[in-house]
C-alpha cells in the first residue's frame, strides 16, 4: 500500500514547503531585503572611492550572504517542531532524509537563490572588476547550498530549545568559515585575472560532502532533539 | 481473536523525565481488537508512554515489540501500520484544510483525492478551502482525525483525541475505534473522559503519579 517512491515524497514536502512559503511573503523576503540592506549600507558608511570598495567587495557580499541564511535558519524546522508536523515526520515509514533533504531543497530555494540572483546587481554597487562576476556567480552557486545544508544541521540540533537563536550561531557560523574563506579567495583571485579552480574544486568538495551528508546528519539531530 | 502474539508488547518499561522516575517495569500487551485507555492525572506520564509506543523517544530500559519484532530495529515496517497523533495536531495554519489532510493522505501512501470526502466525514465540508489559521482548535483537531477514516494502519496511537471535539464528534470517533478493533487493528489512547463504549472492549492502563 504505502509505495511511494523516494522522488514522490519528495515531490510532495518541498511542494508544501514552498506552498508555505508563498503564503507567508514577508518571512520569505526578509533574508532577502537584509542582504541587500547590508550591502548597501557598506558604500555609505565606508565612501564611496571604488579602489577601496572593489577591494572589500567579495567579503562584504559573502560575510552578508552567509547571515542572512543565518536569519533565515531558525524557522527550518521550528514551525514543524510547533505544530507536530515534525512527529508526524519522524514516525513516517518514508525515509528520514528525503524528508530532510526537500526541506533543506526548499530552504535553499527560497533564500540561497534569490541572493544569487540579486548579488550582480549589488556587486555592481561596490564596483567589482568585471573578470570576478563569474567567480562571484559559480562560488555563490556552490556555497549557498553548503550554507543551507550545514545551517540545517544547526537548526536541527537546536529545535528543541526555547531561545536557540544565539546557541544556533554558535553552531553554525564556525562552520561556515571555510566557504567564506575559499569563495572570497577564489573572487580575489578572479579579479588578478588568475585561474581560481582549486577554490572552486575545495567548494564543490564541501557542496557534495554536505549534500550526501548533511541530510543524514539532521535526521539524527532531529531524533535526538524531539526525544 | 485468534492471534497467537499480541500487536503490541511492552516489556520493562522504565521511563524517567527530568530525573523523576514517571514509571517503571511496567509491561502489558496489547492484542488485536483492544481499545487499550492510557489513564492518569496530569503528569503521570502518559504522553511520555504514547510516544514511547509511537517510537518517538527511547525507553530508560525495557523494550518494545510489534509482532514480536523490536520496534526499534524493524522500524520502517512498524511506522507502515502505525498511526501516531500527538498533542499537537500537525495541521499546518498556512495551508487549507483539504490541502492538510491531502498531504497528510499522500505521504502515508493513500490516495489524496479522497481528501475532500474524507473531510465531509468529520463535518469540515464548506471549510476544505479555508486555510486552517482561521479554523477553530477543535476544526484542526478534526482535520487531523480525518486521517483515521482512511487509514490502513493496525495500530493507532491517539494522544487526548476528544480534546475540543463536540459530543456527536466524540460519538463517531467511538464508532470508528470500535469497527477499528474489530477489524483485527488496536487502539491506544489517553482521554481524562469515560469512554461511552462496553466495558469488555476496553483494557486500561493506570499510570499514578509518583514523587520520587
């Protein structure tokens, strides 16, 4: 009776995150509106000389990118946690990771790839050099996704805790570090016109370890923080 | 019934919260066509022993069997014919009733288009298009109960079911549990009313609250 296959399931929960998701627009752009407040306000504060903006550019685009998804993280699984959906989903005969692995799709979707989309718009703003564009557009690609994998992690282990939003950061921000340490390098290293694949390759390498992983890893957490 | 094995069979159960001790070596079976009423004040553990049986959280000790298989180690095939509702219903506020109860139908591996029948059942019908954020407790309640109505699930596992719900719902709840025994399945569940249903249907188990 029960045969869904893996692809159906998750078909079906990252349809209703997004459903979700789409109902409640103002959660959904706030991410979103705080990366590109954050940007901006840098050329203000700082001036406006282009030398020193280009300089900072991929650090303050990154640094902005990698706290919104932060913002963004405590409601992953706090709203399922609230309402008992995340029961229903632990006791599910459906594998726990699939279940993982569409939220963490869903997550990414709504906060991971609007920042791509926005982020030439605001690299323009802080005139990166035209070689960096697609450095900054393939490091975005690959590291928001480790964002949103490594953040769920976090979110998962701290489901269970009234206040969790300081502990979350603490969790989580040491782990973002290596992508913001590689994806700035590999920008940097864009605009000297010199080949920034093994930045690139060190960042596909935690994209795909997070992916095969990451959902695994909040399946237990969830376990662990629900018991 | 003439099942050799029980559905469910608790061994030594020990349970301890918070370094309280809420029961302990406690041990029943739980045979086909028993409504089994998990009974206590507030307090006594008897959430904390629904989600023990659900597989929701891990035993101090003992053990727990479905069939006689650990349900830890044949968990997948456990949460096939396992129902569990807890406290809170799982009815998400952004999404409407029909939309719920879809999703709910479709992830169990039953068929979603019978949603808005099923919702007629348990007197939702005109709500299936209101989002649940502006439906009632008791409306969310029944939205999750629906699911029993298509369930193919053996065990049932019902965390205060009645709460909220009005009395010719508490009715055909009853109704069903009875036609749900009978058909080889078993109910668990706690409730702080009487069960209007005949005494020999009906097994309790008495949790007490303990200090120490």
């Amino acid at each position: 009776m029960s045969s869904l296959s893996y692809r159906q399931t998750f078909a079906l929960v990252l349809k209703r995150d997004l459903t979700i998701a789409f109902r409640h627009k103002d959660e959904m752009l706030n991410p979103l509106l705080f990366f590109i407040i954050v940007v901006t306000l840098f050329p203000l504060g700082i001036g406006p000389q282009a030398n020193t903006l280009a300089k900072i550019a991929p650090g303050i685009i990154w640094v902005s990118a990698l706290l919104a998804t932060l913002l963004s993280l405590d409601r992953l699984f706090k709203a399922d946690h609230n309402d008992g959906s995340l029961e229903q989903m632990l006791i599910s005969p459906q594998p726990l990771f699939i279940f993982t692995l569409a939220k963490i799709t869903a997550h990414w979707l709504l906060t991971g790839l609007p920042l791509i989309l926005v982020a030439p718009i605001l690299a323009a703003l802080l005139y990166l050099p035209e070689q960096s564009y697609s450095a900054l557009f393939l490091t975005l690609l690959l590291g928001t996704p480790v964002l949103s994998f490594m953040g769920a992690i976090g979110a998962a282990l701290t489901v269970g805790v009234k206040k969790g939003g300081v502990l979350l950061s603490l969790i989580v921000l040491p782990l973002y570090i290596p992508v913001l340490i590689f994806a700035t390098s590999a920008i940097d290293t864009a605009s000297l016109n010199l080949p920034y694949n093994g930045q690139l390759a060190i960042i596909a390498a935690l994209f795909f370890g997070s992916l095969t992983l990451a959902p695994f890893a909040v399946g237990a957490a969830l376990k662990v923080s629900t018991n | 019934m003439s099942n050799s094995s029980p559905l469910v069979q608790a061994e030594h159960l020990t349970c301890v919260r918070e370094d309280r001790i809420l029961f302990d070596q406690l041990s029943f079976a739980i045979n086909a066509g028993d409504i089994v009423q998990v009974e206590g004040p507030n307090g006594a553990g008897k959430t904390s022993l629904l989600r023990l049986l659900a597989g929701l959280s891990q035993p101090y000790e003992g053990s727990i069997s479905y069939l006689g298989k650990s349900i830890v180690q044949y968990a997948e095939q456990y949460h096939q014919d396992l129902l569990y509702l807890g406290h809170m219903p799982g009815v998400k506020a952004e999404l409407s009733a029909q939309e719920n109860l879809a999703f709910d139908l479709a992830i169990s591996g039953g068929d979603s288009s019978l949603a808005e029948d099923t919702l007629a059942k348990v007197n939702l019908l005109g709500f299936e298009d209101v989002t649940a954020s502006h439906l009632s407790a008791g409306q969310h309640r029944r939205i999750a109960l629906a699911r029993l109505w298509q369930s193919n699930a053996k065990v049932w596992i019902l965390d205060e079911p009645f709460t909220a719900i009005d009395k010719q719902g508490v009715a055909a709840l009853e109704q069903l549990f009875v036609e749900h025994a009978q058909n080889g399945g078993c109910v668990i569940l706690t409730t702080h009313q009487d069960l209007a249903l005949p005494e020999n249907m009906v097994k309790k188990i008495t949790l007490a609250y303990r200090l120490f």
